[in-house]
C-alpha cells in the first residue's frame, strides 16, 4: 500500500543525545496521523519482524480493528475495563504469544485505551525479555497519557499500576479518526491530563485550552492541542524518564485525584478517570494559591472551566477523614508523607510538597464549597 505523505507527518524523532538515557530509549517516534491504517502499514513495511500480533480488548476488537486492516496480525483479545488490567489478563496475552510461535524478533501492535497500552506493553516487555510494540491508543485519555512516555503495567493486589515496567513503543500513533467516535464523558476524560498539561507548562497553552469549545469539538483544532500536550510531557519525560524528580510533575491533580477516584469507586458511584483528575487539580490549584502564590485570576478561571464541563464531585465533610486515608497509600508518598507537586504560576513548578491534614481539609472544603 502506498502512503500519501500528506495525511500525516512525523512529529517526534529527537537527536540520539536527547532520546537516549544510559543507552535506553527514553522516548519514542510518534507518528500524527488522520489515518491509522495507512501510517502502521506504511511504518510496517520498514520494519523487520517474523510474525506481528495485535492486542485488543472486546471493544476496541470490535470497533477499531477493523479500521486498521491488519491482515497479517494474529488477533489477541482481552476482556474491557479496568478490572481486566490483571494479572489473569496478562497472562492469557503471554499464553496467546506462545502459541502463536511469537519469537524475540515479534512485534505486537496495542489497540485501545490505556489499560490495552499499558498491559500490552508490559506483556512485549517481558516476554522473551522483551520484544517490539506499538501503540495506537484509541482513546483521547491514552493519546496524551497512557500511550506515551513509557509507562508500562498491571493492577495487583487490589493497587493501581503496582507491577510493571519502563519501557518505551517503538512507536506511537496518534489519530483523530478514533476520537470522531468519542462520546462526551470520555473526551472530557482525557481533556483534564491535557489542562494539567497546559498549567505545568505555559500560559499560551493554557489559554488555549480554557477557549477550546470543549461542549463542540473542532477536531483539527483538538488535533493541534494534542500534540502540544505530547509535546509537553514528552519533554518532562525526556528529563526524568524514571520519575526521580521533575516527572513528578505529571502528577498535578493526582495526589488529592486518585483519592477522590478511589472513594468515588468505594461508593459505588465510579467517575472516570480525568473528572478525579480534575476535581483533584481544583484542590492542589487552591493549595498552590493558598502556599505558593499562584495567581488567583488563572485559578478562578481553571476553576470555573472545570466545574462547568466536569459538574461537582459529590462531597460530604463526613467523608474528609477516608479521603486523607487513601491519599495515605499513594504510592508517591515517602516516609509517611503525603507528598504533591504545587505551582507558584503556571509552569512554574514545586515538586514534593507535603501536605498535612488540615492542608487536605481545606483543600477539600474549597472543592466542596468553591
Ligand atoms: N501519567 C503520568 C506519567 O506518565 O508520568
């Protein structure tokens, strides 16, 4: 099949000084494209690889697989949701590799949302110690988080993300042509990873983002916005592959965010992902106002874009006490400590900050009461 150059162009291909960590590749070539199909089997005619696989889960088996005409792959299958991000999962794409003669010299092609990405990729990178993989994430959520950056694993032991690994794609694709399909909810989803984005890093982006008509999407202009977004943590990524220090900055929203997504869960009442993310930067914005004197204009408005697009988390002051306990258990934490990243402006950033208690309580009061 023959590409036309002019559906997509390369975006990332960095000098080998700035792509290379140690001898590993620290980032990986993303490939922007309108169409998925022609860019992996153009990028696929390149590549030297005895026997290809494609990992889906029953959704994106369904809807997306079809879109890619992978002839060629052998079709492996995982049940949807984050539940399956497990180690049974992984396990039966092993069993599926095996049997399908896969050798080191295999190369498996990720099709879905980042619990695909990131299970997918920690099965290529144990397998045989490790054979090629590609992503192509499929939800907005996995193009500008998941996918990229090198973050592979599973749930274990009722923990989020506990066993896995670094390891980057050989290649990302990012195409728009799976996000005409989006519904709402999703889309404001992986919307929020792009607004943390936009505070850790500038005000141009930034301001982008709070006039993006997010109730209308324009998808060229979405198309633009996401990939300043991957440029963004890319960049972040490249400094601090393994998360010592300024990656950490990734997890603005998240400290206060995987708590309100646990109790959120806990409740029976489960929110995506990106709402927890986004109500969690509501709290760190005012802790970053309160402590670090960032700018309460660009707060304000942050604020009111959230919490006109992702409505309110539902929140009882009864309720603060289990919050603090699961903040507890964030993997981030050091010595007992609850730890998060605050901004003194926008990208201008505070790594390990801690936060006490009455830090956390006042945190949640201004999400519950504004
Ligand atoms: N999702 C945050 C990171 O990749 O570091």
């Amino acid at each position: 099949m023959t590409a036309n150059r002019s559906f997509f162009a390369f975006y990332s291909r960095q000098p080998c000084h700035f792509s290379y960590l140690c001898g590993m590749k620290v980032t990986q070539d993303i490939l922007f494209a309108q169409d998925a199909a022609t860019a992996l089997t153009e990028w696929l005619t390149q590549q030297q690889y005895d026997r290809l696989f494609v990992l889906t889960d029953e959704t994106t088996g369904r809807l997306c697989l079809p879109m890619l005409h992978l002839d060629e792959a052998q079709p492996i299958t995982i049940a949807a949701g984050d539940v399956n991000k497990s180690l049974e999962s992984l396990s039966g794409v092993w069993q599926a590799l095996s049997d399908g003669k896969a050798t080191r010299k295999s190369m498996l092609i990720n099709l879905g949302g980042g619990m695909v990405t990131d299970l997918g990729g920690f099965a290529a990178a144990t397998f045989k110690r490790g054979i090629r993989f590609v992503n192509v994430p499929t939800t907005l959520l996995a193009q500008v988080d998941a996918s990229v950056g090198g973050k592979t694993g599973i749930n274990f032991n009722g923990l989020k993300n506990e066993v896995g690994t670094f390891q980057t794609a050989a290649l990302v694709i990012i195409s728009t042509s799976f996000l005409q399909t989006l519904d709402g909810p999703n889309l404001c989803s992986g919307y929020a990873e792009m607004l943390k984005h936009g505070l850790i890093s500038d005000v141009d982006h930034w301001s982008q983002l709070m006039q993006f008509d997010l109730d209308h999407p324009d998808l060229p202009t979405l198309q633009q916005l996401v990939r300043r977004s991957i440029e963004v943590k890319e960049d972040i990524v490249r400094q601090d592959p393994h998360e010592a220090g300024i990656r950490k900055a990734l997890n603005f929203g998240h400290t206060l965010g995987h708590a309100l997504e646990s109790l959120a869960m806990e409740t029976g009442h489960p929110v995506l992902h990106g709402y927890a993310v986004a109500w969690g930067m509501i709290g760190e914005l005012y802790e970053s106002c309160v402590r670090k004197g960032f700018p309460q204009d660009k707060m304000r408005q942050t604020v009111s874009f959230i919490r006109e697009h992702y409505g309110e988390m539902p929140l009882d002051c009864k309720q603060y006490d289990r919050i603090l306990e699961l903040m507890k258990h964030d993997k981030k934490n050091v010595g007992g400590q609850i730890l998060c990243t605050l901004l003194s402006d926008i990208g201008q950033l505070h790594i390990n900050e801690p936060l006490s208690k009455e830090d956390i309580f006042g945190m949640l009061d201004f999400l519950r009461e504004g």
